[in-house]
C-alpha cells in the first residue's frame, strides 16, 4: 500500500500539467471532491489540489513542447543530482534537470530507456510529499505500461532497488509485475507494471507510460461523474479478482488515471 510514511523509492507526489488550469481543476473537483488553491504568478502557475484540508495533488501549466496533459508521478530519493546521473548512464534521459524548489526540496523529471516518463523527488525541510494516500480520492496505486517489462525492471531496480513479484494475469493476459520499494515487506508494495504492445499504448503515440491509481468507494459512481464531466472511460467500471472494481478513465484533456474500490482481501 502506499503510505504517507516516505521511504526511498517510493511515490511521494504526484502532478499534472494543464493548459486549461481552472477546467482541469473543476473536473477533479466535480470528480472527486478536490479544492485546487493556486500559489499565483510568484508560484508559476502551480498550484494543490487538497481533500478534506490535506494536499494530494499538483496542477500547473503544461510547458513542455510537443507534450501530452499526463499525470507524473514521482518517487522519493536522497539525492535528486545523483537520480539523475544514474537515470543518464543506465540508458535514460533527463528531460528537466534537477531543480531546487528552496525549503521543499528538489526535483527532476526523467524518461527511462523504454519511454516511460517520471520525477524524482528529494524532500527539504518541508516538502514531505502527498498529505493522503490509500483513501478513497487519493493516490493508492501506480502503473507502468512498458514494451519492455525485463528492461523496466532492470532500470528501476537498479535506480531504486525496487524488488518485483511476477503475477500471471488471468486467461492468456501475460505477466503483471508487482513492485516494492527497497528493503521493505510486501505491505509497503506501491505499484507494478506490465509489458505491452505499442499498438496498445496508442494513448501515448506507442510509448511506455505510467498513471495514478486513485481510490474510490464506489467505482461506478466515481466513474459516471468522469462521464458526466467530460471524460471518457477507456475500460471498465469491471472486477478484477482479488483487486476490487476499477475504471480506466480519461479526463477532458487526454489524461489518463484508474479509479479502483479495492476488494476486502486486498485491503489487507
């Protein structure tokens, strides 16, 4: 499960850029409740998302050329400098270099050898990470969808450590690969990942990429307001043995994230 209580390799925050800022935020808010505070021109554009008072999303502008309006997840390090460096002799690239946000901490975003895009993120003095994690209208789960499940997990867990537990899927479904930061039991397993062909990522033009996973206590319900609001569902609302019931869903902008009502047996 994902926690508030960070360990390296582990999502820690998670943003989305935007072209249209105030229809994104209203969209997330008809959806699930969200509060969007901006910190104005000083802060670029950027702003929180909060629920019930605790922040668990970004949005800003969507800057990057020739880029698509996605969700970027980013996982906690030491030393945002040396993710970077490492993400660059493995095979990957670095898209923005690491910056330092003052008291919050630092980033950087980057693209593993496959595609996929994602962020680092080194904590400062306060600048922890999401305020709300496993609860219905927050973050609970992350996915990669890779043309390259063994190179995916190479790379990963050779910049986080992350150990990976393959699952045969249901039918001729192949392999889901589940993933846990470094060190850590099976209780503190935050995502996973699974090998596609690039005709099946035409979301992305045919590139690997990952999206949230965002908890619901009703599926269905969450999934009609999506609908209602101007995105689309991509699949689902449907079970997923041992899962719970999710919806793969698209909002008005092409972004991508699951809803999901875990099953009782994966609560735990």
């Amino acid at each position: 499960m994902i926690t508030t209580d960070f360990v390296p390799g582990s999502p820690c925050w998670l943003d989305l850029g935007s072209r249209d800022i105030p229809a994104t935020a209203a969209f997330y808010g008809a959806v699930f409740g969200w509060e969007y505070k901006s910190f104005g021109e000083e802060g670029g554009g950027y702003g929180l998302f909060r629920l019930d008072g605790k922040t668990v999303a970004g949005l800003g502008p969507l800057n990057e050329e020739g880029a698509r309006p996605a969700w970027t997840l980013y996982f906690r390090t030491t030393d945002a400098q040396a993710a970077a460096k490492a993400v660059e002799r493995a095979g990957g690239a670095v898209r923005v270099a690491p910056t330092d946000a003052g008291e919050y901490g630092s980033m950087a975003q980057l693209t593993d050898p496959q595609g996929g895009q994602f962020a680092v993120w080194q904590p400062g003095e306060t600048g922890g990470g999401v305020e709300l994690a496993d609860a219905p209208g927050s973050l609970c789960w992350t996915e990669l969808y890779t043309t390259d499940a063994a190179g995916a997990k190479a790379f990963y867990g050779g910049l986080f450590g992350w150990t990976a537990s393959d699952v045969p899927l249901p039918g001729d479904g192949g392999t889901y690969s589940i993933l846990t930061p470094a060190g850590q039991g099976e209780e503190r397993m935050h995502g996973g990942l699974m090998e596609l062909p690039s005709e099946h990522l035409s979301l992305n033009g045919g590139r690997p990429y990952w999206h949230p996973v965002f908890a619901t206590a009703d599926c269905d319900a969450t999934a009609a307001k999506v609908t209602a609001n101007g995105g689309t569902l991509q699949m689902g609302p449907e079970d997923a043995e041992g899962v719970g019931r999710l919806a793969v869903c698209v909002d008005p902008a092409g972004a991508d994230f699951v809803v999901l009502t875990p099953a009782e047996e994966a609560k735990g």
